[in-house]
C-alpha cells in the first residue's frame, strides 16, 4: 500500500476511537518578537517559490487571549497566494498549505455546494481534508510531535455538527481519502519530499 495511504488509514483507526486522543494542543499567538523567527522555522518552506506563496504573521490581534483563526489563505486573481499565520502552530501551516494543495489538484478554493439548510458542504469537505491531510503529512515528515490529533478530531467534529445527520469523524475522513491522499502526495512531491 502507498505510504500516504497507510499513514491515513492508521489515524483513521485513532479517530475511531476518540477516547483515546489526546487533548488540542493549547493555542498561542505568535507574539511580536518571535513570529518572524518562527516562520523561519516552518517545514516545506521549499513550497513558497513554486506555489507562490507569500507568508505573513499578526503576533496578536484584538486583544483576545488566543488566536480566533490559526491561520488564514487568500486566493488573489493573479495566481498568487498569501498565508497568513497566527498561532505558533506548524499543524496550522501544514492545513493552510494543503488548501493550496487543493488548488493545485484542479479544486476551486471559492467553490460552494449549499443545501436548502444554508450548509455548505464543500466548505465541511475541504476543511475536513485541510485538517486531516495536515496530519497526515506530518506524519509522513517523520514530525509526529507536530501531529495535533485531537485538534483534529474536535475540529472535524465542530463543522460535522452543522449537518442535519449524524456523522463521525473518522468517517468524513474515510470517504475523504482519496482527495485527501492526493493533495498530501501533490504537497509534499512538490516540496521534493520522498514518500516511498
Ligand atoms: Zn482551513
């Protein structure tokens, strides 16, 4: 089996059982002197250049004691990119980058399917991929201390919440895998990461 798939399928088989994730990692924000230091320090910095990736900081904003979104992505009309980061979470770097990896797998980022509820459904489809494929990736990068699983699962659980169905986690991801192994594999083969 392919390496990204058998990567999947094992955190698929942790987000069965939720009672055995760990807690999110606790967020912080940036702070001012050590964002620029921080992003640095980024893994798959070698994307930037290909992608057109611009990468910013906010160290704070708003005074709130933690950062509302971890990290924000703008598709602009010339092609190029920016991410935006705001907690100290290389977890949150890696979903950012795999909504480009969407992209550049042929999926529009501004694309919508709204049911007569008023919920979109890609957006739950492609926030569901960002998150898990992170993991994922990670996990594929050897960085496993970086592999925030229960994050995963409360944040997959949260968009999951606005279905009128119910819905587990572990099988949004599981109906997911082939588009999610796919941006892992375009990430990190456009990366230059060796995954076999
Ligand atoms: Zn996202």
């Amino acid at each position: 089996m392919d390496k990204i798939e058998e990567v999947a399928k094992n955190l698929i088989k942790k987000l069965e059982d939720p009672d055995s994730l760990p807690a999110p990692f606790p967020l912080q924000w940036l702070g001012k002197r050590s964002a620029i230091p921080f992003l640095h320090t980024l893994p798959l910095r070698s994307i930037l250049t290909p992608w057109n990736i611009t990468l910013s900081a906010q160290a704070t904003y708003g005074g709130l004691p933690e950062p509302q979104y971890r990290g924000l992505t703008y598709f602009y009309p010339d092609n190029s990119i920016e991410i935006e980061m705001y907690a100290r979470s290389v977890n949150t770097w890696i979903h950012e980058l795999m909504h480009v990896a969407a992209t550049k797998n042929g999926r529009d980022p501004g694309a919508k399917s709204i049911d007569s509820y008023g919920i979109d459904h890609l957006w739950i489809r492609d926030e569901t991929i960002a998150e898990f494929g992170a993991a994922i990736a990670l996990t594929c990068l050897n960085m496993e201390e970086h592999v925030d699983i229960g994050r995963c699962f409360h944040y997959v659980r949260c968009h999951l919440a606005h279905l009128p169905y119910p819905r587990t986690v572990a099988t949004k991801c599981k109906s997911n895998l082939p588009l999610v192994c796919s941006d892992v594999e375009t990430l990190l083969r456009t990366a230059g990461v060796e995954t076999c």
